[in-house]
C-alpha cells in the first residue's frame, strides 16, 4: 500500500475551496468531493435517501421523488437545527466513503498519483481530521463570498447571507487549518498562493 498523503483543503461558500482543488488536480492529486458524494447518497436509492425523507418530509421531493435541493436547502439554512439534522444523517456515509476512496487510492497501481486531496465544506471527526495529514482553510470576507454566490447560483443578497451565516465563521475554518489560503484577489494570485503552500505541504510530508 502506497503512503500517500492526504491534504484536507475546507471552506464555507464563495471562499473558492472549488478553485483550489482544481488547481490541486492539475498538480496531479487525485480529488474525493464531499459534496459530489452527499449528492449521489441523497438521490433516491441512495444511502442517506430515506432517512432524509423521514425527517423533513414528502414536501422536499419534486415530481421524480428526487430530493429537491433547493426546498431542502430553504429549510435547513433558516433552521439551525435541521441543519444540524441534515448533517447528522449525510456525514455517516460521506465518511465512510471518504475512507473507501482514500484506501482505494492507496491500493491502487497508477504511480501517477501525487497525493489525496479531501473537498470537504464540513470538516468533522470522522472521515477528515482522522484522515489528513495536513489541512487548508480557504477564506474571503463576507462581501466578496456575498457577490460571488449572488452571480454563482443567481440569488439574492438576503438568500446568499443567510447562506454564509448558517456556515462556520471565518476565524472558525483557520483556527482548525494548518494553512489559511485567503482568496480576495485574482485567480491568478490564487494560483500563485497555491502553489508556494503546496510546495510547503509537499516538504513538511516529505512527497517527491
């Protein structure tokens, strides 16, 4: 088995946590998306399907008894406690398929491999802080996270600020990173960041 490196890289939304791992892909890190995975559980059939219609109800479905996201998402985000709810139910088999993944990779034949990246917006115990070696928080101010869900999703102001504040704060995210990646310019001073702490990140683990 293979001693890959796994670098957690979190943030709330319209930081650019997206952005980032992009950039890490191109680096060679082979990616695993919390998100894309709380999707495919949440599709019907899927792990996490049944437990989310028990909870918050039929009126969460549209016409193909599909979650609707964006119902859900008006109740969870007005609602600290079903938020709490939603996440208890999704992390379970997140993590267990974040560890999968990570185990799969490890195993795997393909020497092209960097390392493991973990898009995670949620960081908990299960599945990331047992899982990496080291972690990025990616932040931006609350204006700049404002306009970028506003033009992004097509939302209102209200919506995208009430968005960002059913999620950590700022200061939240850095205080669990071992590197904080502050995205409030270009894509290209981005990069230009990602890649002196990648560097950094690759030295400290020892990767070639």
């Amino acid at each position: 088995m293979k001693d890959l490196k796994v670098l957690g890289v979190t943030g709330g939304s319209g930081c650019g946590k997206t952005v980032v791992c992009r950039m890490l892909r191109d680096k060679g890190a082979k990616i695993i998306d919390a998100d894309l995975i709380a999707k495919k559980t949440e599709m019907a059939g899927g792990s996490s399907y049944e437990e989310i219609i028990d909870r918050f109800g039929e009126d969460i479905l549209d016409g193909e008894r599909e979650i609707d996201r964006e119902k859900l998402g008006k109740i969870v985000f007005s609602d600290p406690a079903a938020m709490r709810d939603l996440n208890a139910i999704v992390h379970k088999h997140v993590s267990a398929e974040i560890k999968r993944r990570v185990r799969e990779y490890r195993e795997s034949d393909d020497d092209g491999i960097e390392c493991i990246v973990l898009d995670v917006p949620i960081p908990i115990e299960d599945g990331f802080f047992d899982t990496c070696d080291w972690i990025w928080a990616v932040t931006a101010n609350n204006d700049v996270r404002v306009e970028r869900l506003m033009r992004r999703m097509n939302i209102s102001e209200e919506a995208a600020e009430k968005r960002i504040a059913a999620q950590w704060t700022n200061r939240e995210y850095a205080e669990i990173a071992d590197c904080e990646i502050v995205n409030e310019s270009s894509v290209g001073e981005l990069k230009k960041l990602v890649n002196y702490e990648y560097k950094r990140f690759c030295d400290i683990c020892s990767i070639a």
